[in-house]
C-alpha cells in the first residue's frame, strides 16, 4: 500500500516535470478517454502522446496497448460523435509519425511501425463478421490513406494488400461499408491505366449499385478520364436527386468543357436546366454554366458557339437566360448599351465580364441595331433573348436595347432581301449550305424578335404590317420564313375578320403572275399596214424621180428638199416593215401552281387557321380558299403540299362540324394511302375532331336527313329507314374506331405512338370509356416492341396514373381490364412478344392504379365497397375456377396486395376459408394465410373502438342472421368447404363486431359473389329463394357518399359524350 502511495506520488511529479519543460507525456487510455470529448484539441493530444511513445523502449507493447483502446470504437456501429472523434484522433496521430523528408532513411521502417501495425491489424479484421468492425476497418483506412501527404509512399506488398481488401469490401452487403471502402480506395486509383481494377470497380459501382449514396461517394472520388467520363456523364440522369446534383458539381469542378463533345455539353444542359428538382437547376445554373463561362473567358459569345446554338437554339436560350438571372435589368441594360473603347475593339480582345458581349455594335446610338453584315448566330440570340428577358421583367426595359417598329421593320426589311439565292450548283456545296442555313437562323431570331416590339403606336404598326405583307410577296423569301412572319403578322391584327382579309389578299398576290403572250395578228389591221406601205413606197419611188430631175436642172434647194422627204419616207417604210415582222404580244395574269408557291401559301392558311376563334367558323372567304387551294393540295404530287394541305383541312374541321363530315371520306383516304408523314397529319386531324366534337360530326348529316324524311312521310316505312340509318351511323362508328385502335398494332413506331396518344387524350377527357382499350394499352406499355419508343412509354406512363386516381368511376375501368389483360398474359404463344412480359409486374401496375387510397381527396368516398373489395371478389372466384392453375399464385399475391375495406373484409373470410381448402400450391397458401391473418388483425382493432354500436347491433341481428343463412344455402353441404364455412359463420355471430349495421349494407353487394365462389351451377336454382328472403329483410338506407353519383355525371355528359366500349368490344365488320 506504501509503495502505492509512493508510486502514484514519483508519477505526479514526473507529470509535474513533464509539463515545466512543456512536454506532457500522456498514457494511451487517457489520450482516448480526452478525444472523445467534442471541443477536445487533438494537435495536443497527439503531440503528448507522440512525447510519450518517443520516451518508451517497448514500442511492441504500446502498439498492442493502442490496438486494444482502439477496438472499444471499432465495436460500435452508430455514428457516434465520441467514436467519429476517436476515430479521427487515431488517424492523426498514427499518419503523424510519418515523414516525407525521411522516405529514403534506413529508420524509416522503425519511424513507421506503428502505421504499419495498424495497417496489418486491419487488414485482418476486415472481414470480420461484425458489420460495425468492417464499416470501421474501411474507415479507418480511409482516414489513414486521406491523411498522408501527396507524396506518401507505401511499400508495395502493403499496397496490394490493401488494395485487395478494399475490392472486396466494396462488394459487402452494408451499403455503409461499401461506402467507405469506396472513399478509401480513392487514392489507389490510377485514371491512366485503362486496365486499372480500382477504375473497373467504380465503373460498375456508379451504374449498379443499389444504393445512393454508394454511387455519390463513386461520384466524389472517382477521376474524370477517358475511361470514366461517360460514365460521370450519365448520373446526370440518376434517379436520385441528390446523386444528380453531385454529377453535375463534378462536372463543373473537374471536367473542363473541350473534355466534352457539343452533344454531350447540349445535353447535359437540355437535362439539368428542365430538371424536376430546384436544386438541380440551381447548380447547372450557378456552377456548370459559369464553370464554362469561365473557360471561354467570360465572354458569353464564345460560350454559345461551343454550344452550336445554330443548332441548337433550344438551348442557347435557357442557357442565356440563366446568365441573366444573375444580374438585374438595370445592370443589363447599362452593360448593353454603354459604348466604350472596349467595345471598339477586336472581338479576339473584348474578354472580362460575362455581360460585356455586345460587341460590334457600333451604331447603337443612332438605330440601337446590330449592322447587318456584323450580324451572327451567337449576337442575333444574344440579342433576341436579351430582349425577351426584359420584356418578361416590364416593357419599360426594352426601350433602351429596341428601335422603333417602323425602323426595325426596315431594317428587317432589308436583311431578308439580301438573302442568298442559291443556284443548282451551288445547292450542291456544303459551304454553300451552311452560309444559306447560317442566314436563315438569324433571319429567324429577327422575325421573332417582333414579339418583343410595342405595337400600340399606330403608325409604326401599319409600317410593320405593310412591310411583313410585301415580305411574304416577294418571290424570293424562303418558305422557312413564311410561318414566323404570318404568325407575328396575324398576332398585330386582333380581329379575325381583318385577318382573314389580310391572308386572303396576301396570298392572291402571292399566287398571281403577270405573263407576257404572243397576240394573234389581225386581218384587217395587217391589210392596212400593207396598203399603207405600198403608199409610202410609191411615194418614195416619185420622190427619188423628181430628186433626179432636180439635180439634172440644177434646182439645188429643191433637191435638199427632196433628200429630207426621202430620208423621212425611208424612216416609216422602216418602222412599218418592223412593225409587221415582229409578232404582237401581251401580259396577262396567271395562277401559280408550282410546289413552292403552293406550299408558301398553305402555310399562310395554316398559320390563319391556328390563329382563328373557334366559334369564328367558315365563312365566304375561307370557302373560296378552301376550294382553290386547300382541296387541290390534297392530291398535289409534291408530299410537303399534301401534307400541309391536310393540316389546314383538319384545322377548318375543327372550325365547322358540317364541314368535318363532309370531309371525313377525305380523310381515310389519306390515313390509308398516304406517305407516312401524311398519314400522321391525317390522323391527328381526326383525334382532334374527335376530342372537339365526339361523333357527332359523323352522325349529324343523316340524322337531320333522317327525321326531315320522318317529318314529311308519316308513315311505318320512314320509321324502318331512320332504324336502318340510325345503324349505319353505329357501323360507321365501329368502323372508324377499329380503325383508329388499329394502329396501337402497326409495324410503325409513329402511327403507334401517334395512335395511342390519341386515344389515351379520348379516354381521359371522357369522350371514349373502354376497359378492352385501356387493357391494349397496357399490353402496348408492357410489349417489348415498344421498348424504344421513348415517347410512346412516356406518354402511357403519365396517363394511366393521372387517369385512374381522377376518380373512382376510371378505376373501375381498370377493374374492369385486370382479368382480361392478364388473361391475354397467360395464354400468350411462346412466338409473341407479350410472352416475356413479367405477368406479375403488370398485375401489381392494375393494383395499384385501383388502391382507393390514390384517389384524388376531393373524389374519395367515405362508405361503401371499394374497388379493391370487388376486385378482391373477382380474384377469389377466379382463384377457385381452378385452384390448381399456375395461375392462381399471380392472383394470390395481387390480393394480398389490396386495401380491403375493414367493413367488407369479414365477409371475405368466408371465401379465403374455401381457398385455403381448395388449393395446393404452397407459396399461395402462404399469401392467403397472410390476407387471412391481416383482416383478423384488423376485425381485433376493430372491435375495441366503441361500444355505442352495441345498440346498432341488436338492431341489425336479424338481418345479419338471414344474410348468413342465404350464404349457406349457396353452399353444397357435401363439399369440403361447407363445414369450415358453417364453423366461421357461427363464429361471426358469437363475436361482437364493430358496427353491424354498416356490415350488413355492405353485405347485400357481395352475397352474389360468394354464391359463386363454390356452387356455380347452383346459382339458379336459389334464385327465387334468395329473392323471397330479401323481400323480408327490412331495406336499409343507402351509406352516405361524398363522391358525386356516377349516373349524374352521365346525364350531364350525355349531350356530348358517347360510350364507346361496346362498339369496341364488338367483332370488326367485313
């Protein structure tokens, strides 16, 4: 016990001694006792017990000392504040042993031991079973290796080591583990080795690990090199947000822009800017792109031709736009316009600050206007979108970046006349093309930037209207210009009267031509030109005789005379001979009919069309348009003529139902005849009548003919004609529908995509209710032969979801599909596609699009069966049809997938007892068992929520106790179930359930069900039975629904909306 005292005493002083000379020698269990606190300063902890493991001579036993307070921490797998600074206090302290400046010395090995014990100690606990010793043991080599310096070397022996146990810990079960094993394998990698494993393994990582922050630690530490680009690339389409966001930081830190090709660079951006997630946006915003603003030097032009904006307008546009966010109008407008000796300078030396861009601009002052042939792709957008910027901010801004209308329409004016003209060789030269293609996206952007203009002043609005008539007349505009210019031309005009003038007018002028002909001469004028050149050769004749005379007398001044007369006669002789040798001719006005006037005009028409009021209609001017040139175009050689003739045909049918019908002939031609960009104009044009007037347009004709006839006649035989129409009107229909479905089965990937558009755009907005149409659409979503259409699956995708939680009347309709669709599933060929469809994905698709739960809140009925409880009925029956079917496990798993209603789900005991009874298949019984289970456990909570409706129940006994004696008689008392069914009834009526009164309501919907589950053939014969025992059940009042009655919404609807399941559901007429 002295001794003790003593010891404790000489070690207290020998403390004492230690810190006088400001070295604190400090024990291992004490120094990992004091790093676990939080505000605890690790640089002294390490440096005192540095102090100490310097002073010992058995450097073995603090080693294994170390290890031991080591392997409290290791044990503990939460993130415990006191073991994370454990943790790192032991990284520090271990890598500072390490000195760079004394790799080469003999006493390295000696200097680093204690790095080189930890290192073997964990290298062998690495695969232990503890999941907190493996998560720490990769962490723990992670901080050691993140430690060191740059410049740290390893032996090589040990690396491979490590290397090797991190490869397999980046394949543990505990995403954790993985995690860290990813993090510590970070310095191991080499990005110039393409065989290298640690590249191979983050590679395969990134793009299969299950979870995400796995591929986000893959994310940070991975290199960016030839090999791993593309994949960093493609977790900008990660299905997480947050492994989405890093991608794109990634990008923007370590990836400069040359790295990346321009697809991937419009790419990344096309994704990142319509993003669903802010913070995405935010960072392809505030990081990417002025990461690469920065590498193009500030300057925004360069920025945008590294983006082929050309090309690519779609965009260059978002990309400026978030440039400019960053910066309020006033500075925006102030960098525009300021002009300085920067500005004046060459383009190659304007750099600096991002809105500094506005160069050559040098007559901004006098018509704030870029001089033409200074005009490019890069400052034409910059300018366009500039402008839309501003006006989105207040009109107040653009006055100071825009000219007056009527300048601005002059200086468009003379751009687009100064458009290229290019021969037929010249069309055959690529440098050629691109300059002409080069002219027309900035002739483009211009047209465009007249949206932005104030056209509220009188006088520059009629200039701009006269101006963009007389470019839409001038022979040599492109008909790429023409849509732009009549659509900005018809957005100034407000009234559709004048427009329609306008158009109609400007494509008179367009299609008229003055041509000069050959006059036929006439008989009696050329016998005049004869008889009068006679005259005047005979006075020529007497002339030059008296001439001669003249000069034989020497009567010299009457020979002068003479001379002029001759001279003057000789004039006319002249003129009157050319005058009858060349032929008469004249200019007379003709109609263009060559492709490129035709098109330009249809265009015209298409764009007036668009623009027009529904309710406007057909009037004069448009029929003598229509007659003229839209119905000629139909059966025009050239594809682009018909095509667009087809688009202004569907555009008027939707102005006139009359029309539409009439026209409908028409149309099928074209749908079955056609090329095929045709054939897809046709058939939108019919979805689109269709989703305006239903059939009506298809109908209305003969209706009204029919009953004028019934009106005059009077008699039985116009009664038998009406019938006979009347179904020649649902033939039609039929028809037309099978023909449209058609197309959901065409080797075409558009006509299917442009098919199942359009009845899905039917189906949800009412005008078509189908369960065997919604059902072919599902099978279509499913078909692995639309796998690559990305726009079909898109669209499919966002309907059904949206169509089905609208409201509970839709997901009966999917009801309604489940068991044909699958149906269709199981008894596919091994020859059809469908046959590698996963039969259980799609049951789990119908399953949840039915859960009430989905519905809309607004929708949602508080009582009654839902259709989960029916579909659960429908999955019973079809379960005992045949229990032994490999069928019914499919069925079994959907059921167990339902939410049944906890009021209904005692009357479903009855049928899942008969199952359990009937089927074989283990892995079902299961399933049912589980559905059993679950609704006992819900009828358990059930009955301990209230005792008030103990009244309810003895006044609803009796009405239970007949609904359960007509369940029995359904029953044959000789099968096997009939026992269990009696046993569960008498159990129902000795437990207390919650609410009687509701059950029994409920009860009557389903007895019809459960007599079909077993005795089929018996439900006849208790037909009559059943009906006489309900006359004696008291009827009940009906559950009160939140949810609007379902015949209330057909009435209402009735007008314009028209069931179309059974003429689909029907055979295709021959």
């Amino acid at each position: 016990m002295v001794e003790m005292i003593i010891f404790r005493q000489l070690f207290k002083i020998a403390r004492l001694f230690a810190v006088m000379k400001g070295k604190r020698t400090l024990h291992v269990k004490e120094a990992f006792e004091q790093a676990q606190k939080p505000h605890q300063n690790h640089a002294k902890l390490v440096t005192s017990l540095k102090h100490t493991y310097n002073e010992l001579q058995d450097k073995n036993r603090f080693h294994e000392e170390f290890v031991h307070y080591l392997k409290h921490a290791m044990i503990i797998y939460k993130r415990e504040p006191a073991v994370e600074q454990v943790i790192n206090f032991v990284a520090k302290f271990v890598v500072s042993f390490y000195d760079p400046e004394k790799v080469d010395v003999e006493e390295e090995e000696v200097e680093n031991s204690l790095l080189n014990y930890l290192f073997i100690f964990l290298l062998k606990a690495h695969n232990a079973s503890s999941n907190a010793v493996r998560f720490r043991t990769c962490q723990l080599v992670n901080k050691l290796l993140g430690s060191l310096p740059e410049n740290a070397q390893i032996e090589d022996e040990l690396f491979d080591k490590i290397n090797t146990a991190m490869l397999l810990r980046v394949k543990d079960k505990v995403p954790n583990v993985r995690i860290q094993a990813v993090l510590a394998l970070a310095r191991l990698q080499d990005p110039t080795d393409s065989n290298c494993p640690v590249l191979s393994v983050y590679n395969s990582l990134i793009e299969n690990d299950s979870n995400s922050e796995v591929r986000r630690a893959v994310l940070s530490c991975i290199a960016p090199s030839v090999h791993t680009l593309s994949k960093i690339v493609s977790r900008t389409m990660d299905v997480k947000e947050t492994v989405r966001k890093l991608a794109y930081q990634v990008l923007a830190e370590k990836v400069h822009m040359k790295a990346l090709t321009i697809a991937q660079r419009v790419k990344l951006l096309q994704q990142g800017l319509n993003d669903r997630s802010e913070s995405v946006k935010e960072v392809v915003q505030k990081q990417l792109i002025q990461a690469w603003l920065r590498l193009a030097e500030g300057n925004a032009l360069e920025l945008l031709h590294r983006l082929d904006v050309e090309s690519c307008p779609e965009v260059g546009t978002p990309a400026l736009n978030a440039m400019f966010s960053l910066s309020s109008p006033s500075e925006l407008i102030k960098n525009f316009s300021d002009l300085d000796e920067s500005l004046k300078a060459e383009p190659s030396q304007i750099r600096g600050n991002v809105m500094y861009i506005r160069e050559q601009m040098l007559n901004y002052y006098d018509r704030k206007t870029i001089p033409i042939e200074k005009l490019t792709a890069e400052n034409t957008l910059f300018w366009k979108v500039l402008c839309e910027y501003l006006k989105s901010k207040g009109e107040e801004f653009l006055e100071h970046i825009l000219p007056e209308p009527a300048i601005y329409a002059d200086y468009l004016l003379s751009y687009l006349q100064n458009m290229p003209v290019l021969s037929q060789e010249e069309m055959e030269d690529m440098a050629c093309l691109e300059h002409l293609m080069t002219k027309q996206f900035i002739g483009q952007q211009l047209i465009l930037m007249i949206g932005c203009m104030d056209t509220n002043e009188e006088g520059g609005r009629k200039r701009l209207l006269t101006v963009l008539q007389e470019i839409l007349m001038t022979p040599t505009t492109s008909a790429s210009f023409v849509p732009l210019i009549t659509e900005k031309l018809l957005s100034i005009v407000q009234d559709d009267d004048k427009r329609i003038q306008i158009v109609a007018e400007t494509i008179s002028e367009v299609r008229e031509a003055v041509v000069v002909v050959d006059k036929p001469p006439d008989a009696t004028e050329l016998r005049k030109q004869q008889l009068k050149l006679a005259e005047i050769k005979v006075k020529l004749m007497e002339s030059k005789d008296a001439l001669e005379k003249c000069v034989a007398l020497q009567d010299f001044s009457q020979a002068s005379l003479l001379k002029e007369k001759i001279i003057e006669l000789e004039s006319v002789k002249h003129d009157l001979l050319k005058e009858t040798e060349e032929p008469q001719s004249k200019e007379i006005c003709v109609e263009k009919n060559d492709p490129e006037t035709l098109l330009k005009c249809l265009m015209m028409c298409h764009e007036l069309l668009k623009q027009l009021s529904l309710s406007k209609g057909l009037g004069p001017t448009m029929d003598e348009i229509i007659e003229s040139l839209i119905i000629p175009g139909i059966t025009n050689t050239h594809p682009s003529v018909r095509n667009m003739a087809v688009l202004c045909l569907g555009c008027c049918g939707l102005q006139s139902k009359d029309f539409a019908s009439q026209h409908l002939t028409l149309l099928l031609q074209v749908l079955q005849i056609d090329e095929m960009k045709v054939k897809l104009s046709a058939l939108k044009a019919l979805f689109d009548q269709l989703m305006m007037f239903g059939m009506e347009p298809f109908k209305a004709k003969k209706s009204i003919d029919s009953s004028t006839e019934n009106e005059e006649s009077g008699n039985e035989d116009a009664d038998t004609e009406l019938t006979k129409e009347m179904e020649e009107e649902t033939v039609t229909a039929h028809n037309l529908l099978q023909l449209l479905s058609g197309f959901l089965d065409s080797e075409f990937s558009e006509l299917r995509t442009e098919s199942a558009e359009g009845l899905a755009k039917l189906i949800f907005s009412g005008r078509l209710i189908s369960a065997k149409l919604l059902s072919r659409l599902v099978l279509l979503w499913y078909n692995p032969v639309t796998e690559e259409d990305i726009r079909l699956r898109h669209c499919l995708g966002v309907f059904f979801p949206l169509f089905a939680y609208s409201n509970r009347t839709n997901q009966e309709c999917f009801e309604e599909a489940f068991l044909p669709t699958l149906q269709i599933l199981f008894n596919a060929p091994a020859s059809s596609p469908l046959s590698e469809v996963d039969v259980t994905n799609v049951s789990e698709l119908f399953v949840d699009l039915t859960r009430p739960s989905g519905l809309n809140w607004s929708t949602k009925q508080c009582q009654g069966l839902t259709v989960h409880d029916s579909l659960a009925m429908k999955l019973c029956n079809e379960i005992l049809m045949d229990p032994s079917a490999p069928d019914v496990r499919t069925y079994a798993k959907a059921l167990s997938s339902l939410e049944i209603n906890k009021d209904f789900s005692k009357d479903l005991l009855v049928l899942l007892d008969v199952i359990l009874e009937e089927v074989n298949d283990k892995a079902c019984l299961r399933m049912i068992e589980k559905v059993k289970n679950n609704i006992n456990r819900g009828s358990c909570v059930g009955d301990e929520i209230s005792e008030v409706t103990k009244e309810t129940e003895d006044m609803g006994g009796s009405d239970i106790q007949q609904e359960n004696d007509k369940t029995m008689n359904c029953l044959d008392p000789n099968e096997e179930g009939y026992k269990e069914t009696i046993q569960h009834t008498e159990k129902r009526r000795n437990i207390s359930p919650k609410s009687r009164s509701t059950r029994s309501k409920t009860i009557k919907g389903t007895k019809r069900v459960i007599a079909e589950a077993k005795s089929v053939p018996r439900r006849n014969c208790r037909t009559a039975e059943n009906e006489n025992e309900s006359e004696d059940i008291e009827p009940l009042d009906p559950p009160v629904s939140s949810r609007p009655s379902r015949r209330a919404k057909t009435v209402a609807l009735e007008k314009t909306k028209m069931n179309l399941s059974k003429l689909l559901d029907k055979e295709p007429v021959d």
